[in-house]
C-alpha cells in the first residue's frame, strides 16, 4: 500500500496576530542599564533603615530566634518565645542561614535581608526567562512584513521578556513587599517560577517539571496552602485545556508532584510529630484563610488591589482583546490560567492580603509586555508622558517635603509633616542629599535621553515607568528616611526598656525574669531584635511589662491587678503622641510587691 504524504494544505491556519512591529522596535535595551535598574530597585530600602514595625520586624525576629536557637525554632518558628503558626518556615530557613553566613561581616539585621536578593533574583529571572520563551514561540510572532523587516523570534521574545521584567519593577504594590523580611518575596519568587517552569515545560517537559515540583514545593514551604492553591488550580486549567501541555503531563505527574510532595512533607512530618501544638495552629491558620469573601475582604481589596495591579492591569485587558483569537495559544493560556486562578482564589479568600495579590504580579507583567506590539504609536508616546508627568510630580513632592521638613517652608507643610512626627529632630546627612541629587539627574537624564534620542524599542515606556519608581523610591529612601524610621521603628523605645532592666539588674544583683501582659507579637519582637529582650508569658516573675493605651494602664497600676506596684519605668515611641490619650500606644515596667506586703 503507497505511503500517504501529509499535505502541506493540513497544517492549522492560525488568525492574523494583532503585533505588528519592525525589528527596530525589538533592538536590544542594554544589560548593564537593566542591571543597574533591578539593583538599585532592590538594594536601595535594604540598607541604612531600620527594621519597621509588623511583619517585616516579625520575619526578623523569627530568623534570629532560628540562628539563636536549635532546631526547634528551624521546624517551627517563633518571635521571642512566642510560637508563630502562620505561613510557612523557608523564610526563616533561608534567613537564619544567611544570618550565620554574613553576619560576621555586617551584622544580623543587614545579613537577614539578604534573603530578599535572593527571592527578588528568583523573582526577576524567573518572570525574563518565561517571557523570553513564550515570546520566540510561532504563536506571538508580529505579521511578518512584505518585504520583511519584522524581528527574529530570538530579539522579539527578549523584547517581551525586557518589557515584562520593567513591568514588574514598574508596579507599585511590589515595592515595598519586595524589601520586607517575611514570607511574601519568597511567595513571589515561587510563584514567578511556576511561571517559568510552565513555558519551560513547553519544549523541554522534564525540566521543566523538576522546576515546577521545586516551585509547588517552595511556595508550600512559604505561606502553606494559600500560596500552593493559585498555582494548582491554573496546572489543572491548563492539563484540561491546553493542548500545547498535553504532552508534558506524563512529566508533571511523575516528576512535578512528587518532588512538590517530598518538600513539603520533609518538613511536615517532623515538626506534626515533633511539635503537634504549633502544627495544630498551623491546620487552623490554613483554614482560617479560606472561605467566602466578606463586606470588609472585598472593600480591603477593592483599595489594595489596584497598587497590584498598575500599570500592568490595563493593559493586560488591552492584551487580552487585542489576542483574543490566539487564547488557546499558550503565550496567552499560561498567563490568563495563573491570573484566573488567583482571582478564583481571591474570591474564596474571606479577608485577602498583600500576600493574595501578588499571585497577579507575574501573569499580569506577561499579558502587559504582550499588549506593547500591538498598541500604536501615538497611544505609546501618551503612556511616556504619562509615566513623566506622574514619577515627575511625585520626586517634586518628596523634595518639597524634605524642604519643608529641613526648613519649616512652606509653613503649612512644615506643621502638617510635624504633627505626624511629634519630637522629630530633623538632621542633615550630606550622603543622603547627594544621594538624592544623584537619583534626580538621573531621571532627568533618562527623560533626557527619551526625548532627545527617540529610541525605536518597544520597551521605551515601561523603561520610564520603572526608572521613575526606582528615582522615587530613592528619594524616599533618603530624603525621608529618618522621619520614616522615627515614626515605624521600636528602636529608641528598646534601648529605653534596656537601659532600664540593666539598672534594676545593677541594683538588686540578680538578673530577673520579665513576664510581659498584653504585648503585641510586633513589639515582642523588635525588643527581640533590636536588644535581644525575651519575655516570658506566663509564671511568677517579679517583673511585669505591660503594653496598652496609657489610660487603662494607669488605671490599673493604681487600683486595679497590679495597684501599689513600683513603675520602673515607662514610654512610648514619640510618633504616638500625634494620637489621642485614650488610644496612645503605651508600655509600663512594674514591679510586682510581694504577696502582703501592699497590706502591710
């Protein structure tokens, strides 16, 4: 029987791509500025502030209990004393190492952000590298031209893959989660990889797959179940309904879920077994998260939401029109499964957080770079201005409050920045202005070098987006950042309690144990971290530190629990002082009289 030859007439057709461009418009954005771009983004914010209050002092204090610790703090984290059963230990891991390896050079604070170089690599590559590979497939490729002249697949996804990691450093609501030691940088970076290990899987399924399973792992290890469910439920999308994946399913099935399973369970095991308490919280944390989304989770994510999403949501939409005939594509599959599946997710959230949107940062990049070749001209040439006009009037502002801090004019101003830092002793640092004059001729120079020079690429605009955050964002991180540090540090209030317990220490000859009522997990542990201050929660101990409003705190030092005790000392961080009396943040530290002896 002759063989059959397929017809060339049998290969699918695909629609007309909606990207149309030349191969000037994909010329090559030079390394080293992007380079610079992503370090200065990262560095600056890392270095010369203090750790703040919440959850970046929190994650602090956890990496120095497990570097102080044994291996009971590795398993299962704590602050102080105090067991943290949320999100998940790879944080703590990855900081406390970095602690024992680099904290001889610079100390445990610098040393414990180290780890956010680390996930905002992971992060950054992992987004460039999906991007390149989805943007060289046959799929994405702009309408070749007559006469040619349309780019080489290889200079069209770099392109892309620029375009999208400006994006991401672009987009507002990843700048400060970014520099925070907590559990959210490595849930991106994990996140981000899945994205990568997806488009890698296209081509080369098992390695790919391996990827995927130490994505799956890694973002279990991060924050648990809600960070594992976006990604799950965008690999079952894409097995059901990609065919471009079909073939790697094999790989994801022998080699992605098993590795993910090993990861997780490598820690799970021990530590259910070892500390089922801390395990028990941990089940109820997980739990606690999902539900149905309630009045105050939409409305928190009706405000916080967007800051996730500028400047790539809108045009993700665009991208998502304009290729809406390509969305069986996987350049465009890949990106709308991980964004719907953290939406669905969103909606089964019953109060979302920061932690929750950034699942929307790595799809929303890609789909925003796609949206770039098929927008016009003029339309791009308004997105310039726009990202001018905006970085522009906000590096004016953070000079004119400088000004107005370091001057009193405008007098108006000067009042309003002085209520909200109440005691505030403004100082000037020659290195953080020169800093900042630095940051700001170099935004003009880039603005400068937009307008004079006329570059053809396509990622002229998102480069001014991300060098006007990144010029922002310096000043901020100079300008402002003693009043900053003044207003969400513990610091001064530590050293207070400190030089305090030395005293009574000296005094009485005998170092006591301290119990603390009604302290915070954020205050416990920047005295944790700033001084080495561990309290006990329960027990008989002489001393007693008591946190509250300053009201009720003198209330029952006088008639109440602890009347006729000795105030040792008290204080509060002088930013609180803009409040009002009853709601003032406010620590005592007493001494208890024996039993009797008040009678007597």
């Amino acid at each position: 029987m002759p063989t059959r030859l397929p017809s060339p007439f049998s290969a699918p057709v695909l629609p007309p791509t909606p990207a149309r461009l030349t191969s000037h418009a994909a010329a090559k954005l030079p390394r080293w500025g992007l380079l610079a771009l992503c370090l200065l983004y990262i560095v600056v914010g890392l270095v010369m502030r203090e750790p703040w209050k919440s959850e970046d002092v929190i994650g602090l204090s956890q990496m120095w209990a497990a570097y102080d610790g044994g291996w009971q703090q590795w398993l299962a984290p704590e602050t102080a004393g105090v067991a943290v059963s949320q999100e998940g230990p790879i944080a703590t891991w990855v900081g406390a190492l970095c602690m024992w390896l680099f904290s001889p050079l610079f100390g445990t604070i610098l040393a414990g952000r180290v780890p956010n170089l680390i996930w905002f690599g992971i992060a950054s590559s992992s987004l460039w590298y999906g991007a390149y590979l989805l943007g060289r497939r046959t799929e994405a490729q702009p309408l070749a031209l007559p006469f040619g002249g349309q780019p080489e697949p290889r200079d069209y996804g770099r392109m892309l893959a620029d375009a999208a990691l400006l994006l991401l450093l672009a987009t507002l609501g990843v700048l400060w989660r970014s520099h925070e030691t907590s559990a959210e940088p490595a849930s991106l970076a994990f996140h981000a990889l899945a994205f990568y290990s997806l488009a890698r899987m296209l081509d080369h399924p098992r390695a790919g797959a391996l990827t995927l399973g130490l994505a799956l792992g890694g973002a279990f290890l991060a924050r648990g179940f809600p960070a594992v469910a976006p990604l799950a439920l965008a690999i079952a999308a894409l097995a059901w309904r990609s065919q471009a994946l079909r073939p790697a399913l094999r790989c994801i099935a022998l080699l992605s879920v098993p590795l993910a399973l090993l990861l997780g369970l490598a820690w799970w095991l021990p530590t259910a077994l070892l500390k089922p308490y801390w395990m028990s919280g941990w089940w109820a944390w997980n739990a606690s998260v999902f539900g149905f989304l309630t009045a105050e989770g939409l409305s928190s994510a009706v405000r916080n939401m967007p800051w996730f999403l500028w400047p790539t949501g809108p045009l993700a939409l665009l991208a998502l029109w304009r290729w809406r005939s390509y969305l069986r594509a996987p350049h465009i599959q890949i990106p709308v499964a991980l964004m719907l599946a953290a939406l669905l997710v969103l909606l089964g959230t019953r109060a979302p957080v920061d932690a929750e949107y950034l699942a929307l940062v790595t799809p929303g990049a890609m789909l925003a770079a796609l949206a770039l070749p098929t927008l016009r001209r003029g339309l791009i040439n308004a997105l310039d201005w726009f990202a001018v006009m905006v970085f522009s009037t906000a590096a004016c502002v953070v000079w004119v409050g400088w000004i107005a801090m370091m001057t009193g004019v405008p007098p108006k101003l000067a009042r309003n920045i002085a209520r909200q830092t109440p005691g505030f002793d403004v100082d000037f640092s020659l290195f953080a202005f020169l800093a900042a004059l630095a940051a700001s001729a170099a935004w003009i120079a880039l603005i400068a070098w937009r307008f004079r020079n006329r570059p053809t690429g396509l990622w002229r605009g998102t480069v001014l987006s991300a060098g006007g955050v990144v010029a922002c964002w310096l000043l901020i991180m100079t300008l402002w950042l003693p009043s900053i540090n003044y207003n969400k540090s513990y610091r001064l209030v530590s050293q207070g309690l400190a030089l305090s317990l030395a005293e009574e220490q000296a005094r009485t000859g005998r170092r006591e144990c301290v119990r603390s009522v009604g302290l915070g997990l954020s205050q416990r542990a920047s005295f944790a971290v700033f001084d080495g201050l561990v309290f006990e929660t329960s027990g008989g101990c002489p001393l007693v530190l008591l946190q509250g409003n300053a009201s009720v705190l003198w209330n029952i030092v006088r008639r109440g629990e602890y009347a006729h005790a000795s105030i040792l000392w008290e204080g509060t961080r002088a930013a609180e002082f803009r409040r009002a009396p009853d709601s003032r943040e406010y620590f005592m530290l007493i001494r208890q009289r024996p039993p009797g002896a008040a009678a007597s």
